[in-house]
C-alpha cells in the first residue's frame, strides 16, 4: 500500500510540474532594447531613415522657393536614388519618388510645401538589416525669410522585413509608424533641433509571434532625441542611429 500511495504522489506531483511549465508564457523575441534599435535605425541620417528624408526635402524646399519653382499652387514630381558610400560601415540604397506641391502666401510668395514620398530599399548597421517601403506625408512650413527655421509635420510608415544580428535566426516582419508634430529645422545645417513625434511599431517573428511598442520621442538639440518606449527611456543620436538607455 505504501508503495503505491508513494507512485500516486509522484504522478500528481509530476502533473502539477508539468503544468506549470505549460503556463509559463512565451516571450517575443524581439524585446523591447531590440525595438528601440530598429527605431534608431529607421531614424537616423546614416542608414537614410525619417531624419535623412526630412533633409531632402528641406533642401528642395529652400531651392523652390528661391526659384519659385514650379510656381504657386504647382507641383513637381521628382525621383531620386540614394546609397552608401563604399567602405561605410552602415550601408543602405533607397529609390525615392518625391510629389511636392509648393503654396504661396496671400502676396504669392512661397510659404510652404506639402508632399508625398513613397520609397523602397534596405539598410544594414551593427544592430540588424532591414528591408523595406513605405510613404512620407508631410508638410514644410517656413520658407518665407520671417522664420529662422522650417517646420515639419508628417507621417512617415514604413514596412518590411528585418533580421536581427544578436541572433540572427531571429527574423520576422516589422512595420513603423512616426507622426512628427511641428518638428524644428536649421535653414543652415538641416538639422533636428526641437518637436515631438510619436512611433508604433507591429510586427512578428518567425519564432515567437507577434509584438507590438508604443513610444513617443522628444527632439533634442545637437541630433539628440528622447525615446519613451512602453516606458523604458532611451537616448537616441538621430545622426548614428545609436541606442543608449
């Protein structure tokens, strides 16, 4: 008798073990430092993400409005290749199809710039490589000789495929989506220099399902940006795409 009363306490004992490892829930493999550095990468000037796009078409702006081209109310389609020069140590290559609208004031002089890019490419850094499309809506203010900066608002989506380079079976599907509110240009250097911005990125691996973050981002001077990520703050260099926490 005993020794069964021994073998039924080790049955329920091994039914309960085994029911607790079946509870335990799966974690996304895509946590929420690795989130942090695909935004970093989809920002940053040096993998020709939202910052690189955004210093476009501030250049386009300016040299419109000079030349008043192509007139008040008119728009302008324009396509545009950009790559990586060779050696660098992040790479990229982009095809960009830019429609831009410029809109004058009530004296017909340009005031501002609304516009559409779609895009298509990748990029590669130390963090993962990312294949991707998407679009940019956005809206330039400030070309009058009033303001010393330029103003930008717009929704940048981009989505694709990734590969992590910590594990680089990690792979899956991602999809961005920032929206800049009243971000602050330099006329002189095109750089960031103040506005806020909110991300979500969606996605799924190949190992572990589905993930999702939330995060709004504070533009900082010096190509500096604060990134609140489901809570965890980050510091992001909008130049290298660097990720400190």
């Amino acid at each position: 008798m005993k020794i069964f009363q021994f073998f039924a306490v080790a049955l329920i004992l091994s039914g309960v073990i085994s029911c607790k490892k079946m509870e335990v829930p799966a974690t996304s493999n895509v946590s929420n430092a690795d989130a942090a550095a695909m935004i970093g990468g989809s920002t940053a000037l040096n993998s020709y993400g939202v910052y690189s796009n955004s210093s476009d078409i501030t250049v386009n702006a300016a040299l419109q409005a000079a030349l008043n081209i192509p007139g008040c109310g008119l728009s302008k389609t324009d396509t545009i290749i950009r790559h990586s020069t060779a050696g660098a140590s992040v790479t990229y290559n982009y095809s960009l199809y830019y429609n831009h609208k410029l809109n004058c004031n009530t004296s017909n002089a340009p005031d501002n710039i609304t516009g559409n890019l779609t895009y298509n490419g990748n990029y590669n850094n130390s963090n993962l490589s990312l294949t991707n499309s998407g679009s940019f809506s956005y809206t330039l203010a400030g070309l009058t000789a009033t303001p010393t900066v330029y103003t930008l608002n717009g929704e940048y989506k981009s989505s694709g495929t990734f590969k992590l380079k910590a594990d680089t079976t990690n792979t899956g599907t991602v999809s961005f989506d920032f929206v800049l509110k009243n971000v602050t240009i330099s006329k002189t250097t095109q750089y960031f220099t103040g506005g806020t911005g909110t991300v979500i990125v969606t996605g799924t691996t190949t190992k572990k399902g589905d993930f999702t973050y939330n995060g709004t981002l504070t533009i900082n001077s010096g190509s500096l940006a604060t990134l609140v990520l489901n809570g965890t703050i980050y510091q992001v260099n909008l130049v290298l795409g660097t990720i400190n926490p």
